[in-house]
C-alpha cells in the first residue's frame, strides 16, 4: 500500500460549539487528502478521462481534537473490485487515532459518465 499523508494544525474555523473539531471538518480533511492523493500520483491524461465518486462512508469517531492541535491525516487505498475501490483515511494526533473513515468509490468515465472497471494502470500506481 501506497500512503499519503499530510499535517493540519486546528484552527478556530475547525470547532463547532463543544469547541473541538466538527464532525464534517473530519470528514472534509478526509475528501481533501483523497483528492490530493489521487492527484499526487495521476497523469493528467488519467485525470482528464476518469473521476471517482464516493458510494458509501463508514465514519468511527475515537477521541477529539482541540484549537492549536496538529493531527496528521493518512491515507491509502485498500483495494479494488471492478470499478469499485475502498480507501482508508485515519486521522491522528501524537500517534494516536483520532478517527478512521473507510470508503468506497467507484470510478466514472468523464465521456461516457458510466461506471469503469480501474484499469490495471491506475492500480499500479496507488500499490507502492
């Protein structure tokens, strides 16, 4: 498996009223760094033939995390089934897991706007 990851420090627009993270800034920082990751090892030509979209979100919430955190979000891809292709996201801080999110995505032809099995050169690609 291939991992990508990338540091955020909490900021004030983070909290919600409790004061710690919001929910769906945990699950924003998990669309982002997938994008990013998928970005990070694409040809432009890939990009201009495919995107994904998400089928479902399994989200489990372990601890939180506060204004001036740093936590550090990783990702990788678990696998593939036909144009299907389950992702892991985990979110820490000091090495321990703050949130873990498992999706699944399924790959569109940007012409055809249908479902495409990954081809085996996107795979490679996010292997390592």
């Amino acid at each position: 498996m291939k991992f990508f990851e990338k540091k955020i420090t909490v900021t004030q627009d983070h909290l919600d009223f409790n004061n710690h993270v919001n929910n769906l800034v945990y699950m924003q920082w998990a669309l982002d760094i997938s994008r990013e990751h998928w970005l990070s090892e694409i040809t432009e030509e890939i990009n201009e033939k495919y995107f994904w979209m998400v089928r479902t979100h399994h989200v489990e919430y372990k601890k939180q995390a506060f204004l001036g955190d740093e936590v550090t979000v990783k990702t990788y891809v678990k696998g593939y089934r036909g144009p299907f292709s389950d992702r892991v996201v985990k979110i820490y801080k000091d090495e321990e897991l703050l949130v873990e999110v498992k999706s699944n995505w399924c790959l569109i032809e940007r012409e055809s706007q249908k479902l495409k099995r990954v081809p085996e050169e996107i795979q490679k690609l996010f292997r390592g």
